[in-house]
C-alpha cells in the first residue's frame, strides 16, 4: 500500500479527520475547518467539522478502493489515475463542506 503514490497522504488525511468526525477537537484556528462562522460558534464548529472530517474521510476511502482497483505500476497514466482519485475527492468533499458551512 505504501508504494502507491498519495497512500500516505490519504492516511494521514483519514486519521486527522476521525477527532473532527467525533467532535473531540475544540474550536481553534490550527486544525479543523475554518471560517469565519465556525470560528465564531461553538455549535457550527462542531457540526460542520463533522460534516467535514465524513467527507474527506469518504475521500480517503474513494483513493484507498482505486489503489484496490488499479495498483500503480509506474506507468504515468496510473499515476495521473491515482492523482484523480485522490486530488478530485478531497477538492469536492473540501467543497461540499464550505457549501455545508454556509447552511
């Protein structure tokens, strides 16, 4: 697995985001998601971090299924396959989420 091209950063993405997911993590400007309208309230913090932590551990996932599917070979256009599987997830769930935020 870890010979794959982003399996690190998809698991390190997939861990960070299980205490947002719980809604062990308090607010803060460090670690979460932020804006101006989490960053002011306790209860939009929590919801949408967990909304958020969901989404990109469903992106983590989507990269981990791809990487079952078609394990990199060092051919470039698996690389660019492996890129899209784990750069396209992540950017919608980032997306989704700023969508969810403003709700």
């Amino acid at each position: 697995m870890f010979t794959q091209p982003f399996a690190i950063p998809a698991l390190a993405f997939f861990i960070l985001s299980i205490p947002l997911t719980l809604g062990l993590i308090p607010r803060n400007r460090l670690y979460g998601f932020r804006t101006r309208r989490t960053l002011a309230d306790d209860a939009a913090w929590y919801r949408v971090n967990r909304f958020a932590g969901f989404a990109i551990m469903i992106a983590s996932a989507i990269y981990a299924v791809v990487v079952s599917a078609r394990p990199y070979d060092r051919d470039f256009s698996v690389w660019l396959l492996h890129l899209a599987a784990f750069a396209g997830p992540l950017a919608l769930a980032l997306i989704v989420s700023g969508w969810y935020s403003r709700r």
